[in-house]
C-alpha cells in the first residue's frame, strides 16, 4: 500500500494592531484579538479582580472584630 501525506494549505493574513502597533498573523477570514494587547488586558483585569478580593477581605476582617467588640 502506498502511504497518504496530506498537507493543508492555511492562509495567513498579516494584520497590524491598531492599539500597540504590533505584526501578529492570523488565519484568513477569522477574526480576533492582538495576542500582546489581548494579554495586556488580561492582566489589568486580573489586577482588578484581585484588588477587590483584597477589599472584601478588609472588609470581611472589619466587620468581624467590630462584631467581637
């Protein structure tokens, strides 16, 4: 038996972002985020997320010795 390659074709587009000003490829008729500014907005959300936590537990931590008073 003789053995199948099958290759696929995929076209790359090229996009320049708009906010960072970044090269990045992206498959052809799909669209999407800049990786480095996808990733930028990941952290600042996190650091969001995270100062709230922190503030709930303050807070959390307030109430209770209030409450032990």
């Amino acid at each position: 038996m003789n053995d199948l390659e099958i290759t696929p074709k995929v076209l790359l587009e090229v996009i320049r972002c708009w906010e960072c000003g970044r090269w990045w490829a992206l498959e052809k008729g799909i669209a999407g985020t800049c990786p480095s500014c996808a990733e930028r907005k990941i952290k600042a959300a996190n650091g969001r997320a995270d100062a709230a936590e922190r503030s709930a537990r303050a807070s959390r931590g307030a109430a209770t010795r209030a409450r032990q008073r």
